[in-house]
C-alpha cells in the first residue's frame, strides 16, 4: 500500500518510521504532477516544498500547533497531507479543493492568503492572541524567499522581533518568486554558505560559562564582534531572531532534527531552508515557467495536450506592443512586480533591458519609483495584476495623483480571473481608480483599442492613467504598433443606434452586449450598444444624446457593481435628467469562488443572455410601472 494512501491527517503521518518518509515525499510530487497535469495551477513551489511539509507537520502537532503559509502557492503538499488526498482532483474547479489556503476548507489552513508576504504578521497576531489567552501551542510563519522583496514581511519580522514572542519563521530559499529574485536580499541570501562553527560556538557559551555574568558579557561581547563572518543569520540576529541554518530542505532528517530541535526553544527563530522549485518535474528546471500551468499540459514536457485556437491573450499582446512602443519613444520605461511573466512584459525585458525594471514582489515601491522616475522627464508603464496594484493605493494617490504624475497603470487580471479564484479577482480597480483625482480610466473592449488606449496615454501625457484588460484571449489580434493611432480623449463610441435600452458596455462587455442586442433584435428590441472606454473623463456629448433619446441606459461592466461605474454614472445623470433611470449590472457584492471564466460571467449575469434578461427586466418594469 503506498505511504500516501495511508495519510488522512498528520497524525497518521507521525506514526510512520523515519525511513518511510523520503518515499512519502516521491509519492506526493507524482500525485501532484499527475493531478495539475489535468487542473492546472501553481505546481513549482508545491513541489519544492514535499520535504519540509512532511518534516513540518512530522514534528508539529498540528492543527494545535498553528501553521502558516504564505500566499498559498506552497500548500499543495499540505493539503494532501491534511485529508484532501482524495477531492485533489478538483483542484482550482467549481466547489473543489482551492488553489489557495482557505480558512473555511480545512482547520489546518489557518490562514488564508494569495498575496504574498502576509505571513510573518498573521503569525505574529496569532502568537499574541495565544499569549492572551494563555495558551501553549507553537506558531510557524512559512513563506518564500521572493517574499522578502516585499516591505510586508520587514514590518512583521521587525515588529516580531522586538516583541520577543514565541514564535518561528521558516524561510523557504529557492531564489525565486515567480520570476527569479531581484535586490540586495536576494544577492545576500544567494551567497549564503553554510557554517555550523557559529551555532557550536554559541550553544557552547550558554554552556560553559553557566552563571558567571561577567564572563558571559564579554564572551557575548565577542560573539557579536564575529558573527559576521561566522554566519549568513547577522542580518536576522540583527533583527531579533535566533538563525538557524542554511539546511538543505530536501534532506528530511535533518528537517526533523531541526525543527525538534527549534519547536522546544522560545522566543523568536528563523530556520534557514534552502530548496529547489519545481523539483522533479519531468520537463526539467525552467523554474518560472512551471511556476504555474495551465490544465490539460503534458507533465513530461509542460506543453498543452490540445493547442488553444484561440486569439492571443491581451496580456502577450500588450508585451508585444509596449515593447514596439518603447521602440520609438527613448522616455518610456515598463516596471512590473516580480511578474514579468504574468504581464507579458519579459518580451519588454529582452527588448529594452536597460529601460525594464522589475522591483520584487514590492508593489507599493514600484509605484512610488515610478513617480521618481516621472518627476524627471520619464513616462512609466506599470504593469501589475489588479489584484496586487490594490497594495499600492496609497502610493497611487500620495505620490502619482497629487502631483499629477504622468504614469500609466495597465492593470492585468482585471476582472473575473476563472480558476485562479477569489484572491486574484480583479474586481475592484474601476471603483477604486475612479475615486482617485486626476486619474484617466480606461477600458479597452479589443486588444487593439488596448494598444491604442495606451499609446494615448503614452502620447497625451494628461497625469496619471489607467487601462484593465483581463485574463483571457482577445477577441482580435492587434496589428503593429506603428500601424495604431491614438483614441480622441474622453471619447465613446455609438457602435448600434436603437431607440430603445442604450446598453453602455464597458470594456470585455462590449461583445456581449452587442451580442444581447443581435439575439433580442429578433423579439422586437432596438437596442443602442456603447463602447464606453473612457470611464473618467467619460463622454459627455454622447451621454447627452444618450439621455435624450433613451429613458433607461443599462450600464454593464467586470467589476464590482458597489461603487462602480454604474453607480458613478447614476450620480451624473441624476444631476442631469432625473427622469432617465441607470441601471448598474456589474459582479454583485459578494465574493466569486473558483469557476471557469465563461461560468463565473453567467453566474453573474455578464454574458450575452444575462444582459438580455437585464433588458427585459428593464422593459418589463417599465411596462409595469406604466
């Protein structure tokens, strides 16, 4: 019977010999190859990360002891190992084990999160509400090295470590987020050489000088002095936490003996762990690539099983055009946060090397560099996921838009993001990007009018801009850059006249309200269908004409429908004419769960028949109210 097959819970687990446990580690890296081979999702830090789970929970008493994982990338090997072996295949689907930790999943996630960083802090609360209430149970951060490219983690280590609790961290160093590691941490961590002289020297002062203080202060006194070149740990010592290691987080014993040795310690500890992502995956080491796959991929070669036929994704062809662009304007530079990847601007990168910059998994420092940049003359591209931009808000506002700082914010992964689930759903960046002054919003509804909207904003230099595109393929396939002109600023576009509803379609809704237009012209409906892409300035001759020929105007957008602009165009159209009534349908005020994207658009009424009975809706109100 396979070891695997045997593991309900950590309990069973803890049973198991020590010898049984390097064959419990190859097992869960098949199971997990073989099962994202089929769902898809994030499979190269799971992967690196077998060992030091099962030596995690080997000498942890968990769920009393509390494990926290950062992100959630990691938690794959966790979850097999806390009951959910047999539901992994449906992994990332509809109702199905999440992509993520998710607290109301299982009692061993004990937090759950998918942005990074977050750990240090919530095992810090979690340490201090333990205290309170005077309880007993051990508390482990666990989170990645990319991680500590973020100002996030430096709070909750600074703040853990002057506290003096009991709590451990456990960094996981395999030199990569997604992409590979930028800055200074990762170069100081890179050249990290293990040295067990530093840790004997230390164990044997506790040791032998006993109770003689004076002694001990000036042994302490020389222990500080050359620390530094003893061990990599100076920078964490400095920080407050005892170091240990680096150790190799492939060798299973030595896990165990570490963390049996640190869980019966007090105070703060940091557990130096170095490991492979993406360790023995069949295709070999191409570690941002594996960082995530998509479903239905050979696990021998990463490739998909059935070739996609369709269009390009907008995020590959706003890599493509930016770098195109930047061609022939020397002043513009892309930044991104650890993703250039994931926003397609690694073709920028290969390009113009010299004029990309990814900051680490720092989005609040990307924006604020970015202005640094534009107070000289730069223009800037940000690139960043909605989701992690939402970490940023304040240098969005404090340091671009109160100066009116030309840089522009393209907003990947706007809107519902399918299988990714509800920690990466861009559904909040037109509510809160509207509230900011002097901030242009925009939405392309085509991957050409994307290219367009940013040579615009590229171009027209207004102050700060912003553009959302999702994650999917475009309905076209833009031409070059030098063949794309800029939009006519605040412009809409009327793309059906009809004397009934005005659909306003904003951005990826624009095809299926033409589409909900064309099916309901058969039962008599003569719709008008606007392509509103400015959303702030939006259009105000064509919103007057708008109120003048129409008494119901149906705003449609991917976003959250509180505070959206459904809800900002209700407000100027009151002001306006009273008389015509706004309609908002947007993604209602809850959270959205892993689905499909197709799914999660028709569950919240965003495809072409949720729009048609939207109208109908409107039409029969009307007839009632009549």
């Amino acid at each position: 019977m396979a070891v695997l097959e045997r593991i309900d819970s950590p309990a069973d687990l803890r049973v198991l010999a020590r010898d049984e446990l390097p064959r419990l580690a190859d097992e869960i890296r098949a199971r997990l190859i073989d099962v994202c081979s089929r769902t898809g999702g994030h499979i190269g830090a799971g992967l690196g990360v077998v060992e030091l789970t099962i030596a995690l929970h080997f000498v942890f008493d968990t769920p009393r002891d509390l494990l926290v994982w950062d992100v959630g990338h990691q938690g794959y090997p966790h979850k097999l190992l806390t009951g959910r072996n047999e539901r992994m295949e449906t992994l990332r689907q509809e109702g199905g084990v999440s992509g993520f930790l998710k607290r109301t999943e299982s009692e061993y996630d004990t937090f759950g999160a998918g942005h990074a960083a977050t750990a240090i802090s919530a095992a810090l609360g979690m340490a201090a509400a333990r205290d309170l209430m005077k309880q007993d149970h051990k508390v482990v951060a666990i989170l990645g090295d990319g991680a500590l490219t973020c100002g996030l983690a430096y709070e909750g280590m600074n703040n853990a470590g002057h506290s003096d609790r009991d709590v451990v961290v456990v960094l996981n160093d395999n030199e990569m987020s997604i992409a590979p590691n930028v800055g200074a941490i990762s170069k100081y961590l890179n050249q990290v050489q293990r040295n067990p002289i530093y840790n004997r020297v230390r164990g044997a002062i506790g040791s032998a000088v006993g109770g003689h203080a004076s002694i001990k202060q000036l042994l302490l006194k020389w222990e500080e002095s050359v620390k530094s070149f003893l061990t990599p740990g100076v920078l964490f010592e400095e920080l407050g936490f005892r170091y240990f290691g680096p150790i190799d987080g492939h060798d299973i014993n030595t896990l165990v003996d570490t963390f049996a040795a640190v869980r019966g310690m007090d105070g703060p500890r940091l557990v130096h762990v170095v490991t492979q992502k993406g360790r023995g995956f069949p295709a070999g080491d191409h570690g941002e690539k594996w960082h995530a796959l998509p479903p239905g991929h050979d696990p021998a070669t990463g490739k998909l099983l059935h070739a996609s036929a369709a269009n390009p994704a907008y995020t590959a062809q706003f890599g493509k055009g930016l770098s195109e662009l930047m061609s022939e304007a020397p002043d513009v530079v892309a930044i991104t946060a650890a993703m250039p990847g994931g926003t397609g601007t690694s073709l920028v990168a290969k390009a113009h090397p010299d004029r990309f910059f990814d900051v680490g998994i720092a989005e609040g420092h990307a924006v604020t560099f970015a202005a640094g940049m534009a107070t000289r003359g730069i223009v800037p591209v940000v690139a960043i996921y909605s989701t992690f931009l939402q970490r940023a808000y304040d240098n969005v506002i404090h340091d671009v838009a109160l100066q009116n700082l030309p840089v522009v914010f393209c907003m990947d992964r706007a809107g519902l993001v399918g299988e990714d689930g509800e920690t990466h759903m861009g559904l909040y960046d037109i509510a809160y990007m509207l509230a900011v002054p002097n901030m242009t919003v925009m939405a392309p509804s085509s991957a050409t009018e994307m290219l367009a909207l940013l040579r615009t904003a590229v171009e027209q230099r207004r102050g700060p801009a912003c553009l959302r595109y999702p994650r999917d393929a475009a309905p076209d396939v833009a031409p070059s850059m030098r063949e794309i002109g800029v939009v006519p600023y605040g412009s809409w576009e009327v793309v059906r006249q009809g004397r009934d509803v005005a659909v306003l379609a904003v951005g990826t809704m624009l095809g299926p309200a033409s589409a909900a237009a064309a099916a309901l012209a058969a039962d008599g409906f003569d719709l008008t269908v606007v392509n509103c892409r400015f959303l702030k300035p939006y259009d105000e001759l064509t919103l007057a004409a708008l109120i003048h020929r129409h008494r119901h105007l149906l705003v449609v957008e991917e976003g959250t429908v509180v505070n959206g602009f459904g809800a900002y165009l209700s407000t100027v159209v009151e002001h306006l004419d009273p008389s015509v009534r706004v309609v908002a349908l947007g993604v209602p005020d809850r959270i959205v769960y892993a689905a499909s994207r197709p799914r999660q658009l028709a569950q919240c009424g965003l495809d072409a028949d949720g729009i048609a009975r939207a109208v109908r809706a409107l039409h029969e109100s009307e007839a009632v109210a009549g």
